[in-house]
C-alpha cells in the first residue's frame, strides 16, 4: 500500500525537531523503528537534503517522495505506519479522530430511516391502503439496513474514523473484513430500495410501454447486484489478501479492483438515480390536470432528486477514498446513502400521515383510498374547496383504486 505525500512529509519532520531542539538523532529517534533511521540517516548524507532548513525541508516534495521509496524498500508496513505516529507526535500534529461525530450521524440517519418507514407502514394500515411488492421489498431493505447499522458501529468501536498508525493490525484486519460484510449489507438495501420504488412505479401507471421500460430497469438494478459479488469473490484472488493484503505490502491491487469498479458502480447508480426520477415523470406530465395540479403531483415525486444529491456525494467521497491511504479515516463518508435511500422512499407516505393528523388535513387536504377486488381501475378524483368540480381519469390493469381530495391548493399523495 503506498505512502500518500502528507504522510511522507510528516516522516522527516520528526528529524527536524531534533535538530531544532539540539538533540542526539538517538534521544530523539529512540522510539522510531531501525529501518526508519536507517533511511533517515541515508538522506541526510545527501548534500540535497542536508542543508534544508526546517521549514524548507518539510515542504520539500523530493525528500517526501526519497523518503517514502525507502522506507516502502526498507520497512514493513507497521514499521512505516509506527514512524509515521512517532512523527506526528513529534511535531504536535493531532491525530484523526472522526469516531465520535460518525457515531453521531449514522445514528441519526438511521432513526430517521426507521422514522419515515414507520410512518410508512402506519399510513398504510390507517388508511386502509393495499400492501404491495414495493411495501414488501422496503421492509426487506429494513431489515437489510438494522445489521448494516450495528456493524458499522461494531467497525467505528474497532477505530474506524482514526488514523491507521493508531490501531493495531489486529483490529485493520477484522476492519477490512467486517468492510466487505457492509458492503454486501449496503447494496441490498440499495438494491431493494431501487427495487420497491420501481415496483411502485408499475402499481400505479398502467402505460404498457412504459411498463415495460420500468420491468427492464429492475433487471438491470438487480444485474448490479450479481455484478458485484462477481466482482469480490473473483477479481482479488486469493480472497484473503482482501484483508491482510496491506501487510504484505499489496494493498495497490485491492486499491486497484476498488477502482476499477466500485468507481464505475457508484456512477451506474447516480445515472439509474436521474433515470428512475425522470420515469415517472414521463406519465404525470400527460395527467388531465391543470397546471399548478400537475405541478403538484409531480414534485411530491421529485423527492427523488435527494437520492441523486447523495449519488452525487457518494462518487465524490468515493474519489477521496480511493485517492487516500488513510482507509479506516476516510471511509465512513463512501456509504452515505443506504439509509438516505430508505429515508427517501418513506416521504412518499408522510404527507399522507400528516393529512390524516390535525390542522394539516383540514386545512390543506385530505387522501383516502379504497381498494376494488371486482375491478382493476385507477380513479384520481380532484375537487376543488370553492365548487364540486371534478376531473377524473379512468386507466384500466391497475389493481388499487385510490381517490385524492384536493382542497384549498393542497395537495396528498402515496
């Protein structure tokens, strides 16, 4: 596994803080590792480096880059990652500590996550409303996501958020390990997630090409799913070196395989996230409806447009993980939108629950379904506060029959 720049540069300061404070290379190197020393003490006998002030030689971009090539020829990587400590010590460089406020966040994502699915599932059986594939399929990515939860925390207890140098190797060997589990945990959830949305997609518009397009997108959202487990289990051969690779000084190639497809995943899913927001959009734009409805009903749909911002920061963090060789410092951020995903999906219902609790329904509008077992016909009802005025449009094969009451310019849907 390489050495990044900035951490190269942080191994000869530790030098340099002996020289300022007039100490022996011993008193002062007492701790770093012998093969360190020994690339130390090679670079100094390079007039080049040698008469470089404190300042000049920490910002020196050759010496870091001398300095890493010996020490990757010289040193295991313990011993690299133990100089490096030693380093940052000796130059009172605080070490990363992102534990806590990653602790926080996925703790606050997933109880909203959990929130919105409650509500959810409360606005279903309040409400009456038939239960599909796509309430099926958004409590399996529940389910999917509360082991995901658990063990990222179990990761973040073992030092994830922290500086590599500071965990043994014991506890990056099981980070690396327990990595690939949440990584299987995130993309089903992803992928059921994507999977009920499309599902819901096909309840309830009823154009048969348009069917179609949607069947076709769940094929390939679960094609992504078989993709990355081909991926895992048969590009990094022998599996172990997954885990136990950077010891042996290998970790390039898992670096290697991540970015040969982990980078092209994560830019499939940011298009298929763009591509499932504009597909219901292709319907709702040719509803009977007048303007300011139709532009209604179409940004109650528009919620999608969070999932792709997250898609979007994903393959950014992505980027700055893959670039960085501090792994256990920089991965929380790459696995932002699992629950974001879930989160997302629930907003679909809430306005359906708050339209049934309190000021919000009397004064703004009210939904109620009903559920036809003689006849497959779609009914959207919309009658204005000031007359009985009506518009509605009749569409055949959809199984629910769902009425929406607008009232006053508001408006509620599923």
């Amino acid at each position: 596994m390489a050495i990044s720049r900035r951490f190269l540069i942080l191994g000869t300061i530790c030098l340099l803080y002996s020289m300022a404070a007039a100490q022996s290379p011993d008193s002062m190197l007492a701790n770093a590792p012998k093969c360190a020393i020994d690339c130390l003490t090679e670079l100094l006998s390079n007039k080049e480096y040698a008469e470089l002030g404190q300042e000049a030689m920490c910002n020196s971009k050759p010496f870091a880059k001398a300095m890493g090539v010996c020490l990757m020829v010289k040193c295991s990587m313990r011993q690299t990652m133990d100089f490096i400590k030693e380093s940052s010590a000796a130059c009172g460089i605080p070490p990363t500590n992102n534990t806590t406020s990653y602790r926080v966040n996925s703790t606050v994502v997933f109880a909203f996550a959990l929130v919105f699915f409650a509500l959810r599932i409360v606005t279903k059986f309040r409400l009456g409303l038939t239960w599909g594939i796509d309430d099926t399929l958004i409590s399996l990515s529940v389910a999917v996501t509360i082991p995901y939860y658990i063990v990222l925390q179990v990761m973040l207890a073992l030092g994830l958020g922290l500086d590599m140098w500071f965990i043994s190797d014991k506890q990056i060997i099981l980070i690396f390990k327990l990595f690939i589990v949440i990584e299987v945990l995130y993309l089903t959830a992803l992928v059921l997630v994507k999977a009920a949305i499309l599902c819901f997609f096909l309840r309830i518009f009823p154009d048969h090409k348009f069917r179609i397009v949607v069947k076709c997108t769940m094929v390939f959202n679960a094609l992504i799913w078989v993709g990355f487990f081909i991926f895992v289990f048969f590009q990094i051969q022998p599996f172990s070196l997954f885990w136990n690779g950077w010891q042996q000084k290998k970790g390039h190639l898992i670096l290697t395989g991540f970015t040969n497809f982990t980078l092209p995943l994560a830019g499939i899913n940011l298009v298929l996230d763009i591509w499932m927001l504009i597909l219901p959009m292709t319907q709702l734009w040719g509803m009977g409806l007048k303007l300011k409805k139709k532009l209604g009903v179409i940004s109650m749909f528009s919620v999608g447009i969070f999932l792709t911002i997250v898609a979007a920061i994903r393959v950014r963090e992505l980027v700055a993980f893959l670039l960085s060789q501090d792994l256990t410092g920089k991965y929380f951020q790459s696995l932002a939108s699992a629950r974001a995903n879930i989160l997302t999906n629930g907003t679909r219902t809430i306005s359906l629950y708050l339209v049934q609790r309190g000021d919000f329904g009397r004064r703004h509008g009210r939904l109620h379904a009903a559920h036809s077992a003689s006849s497959e016909t779609y009914n959207i009802a919309i009658q204005s506060k000031e007359g009985n005025r009506a518009a509605t449009k009749q569409q055949k094969n959809i199984r629910p029959s769902i009425a929406c009451d607008y009232y006053g310019g508001g408006l509620a849907g599923h």
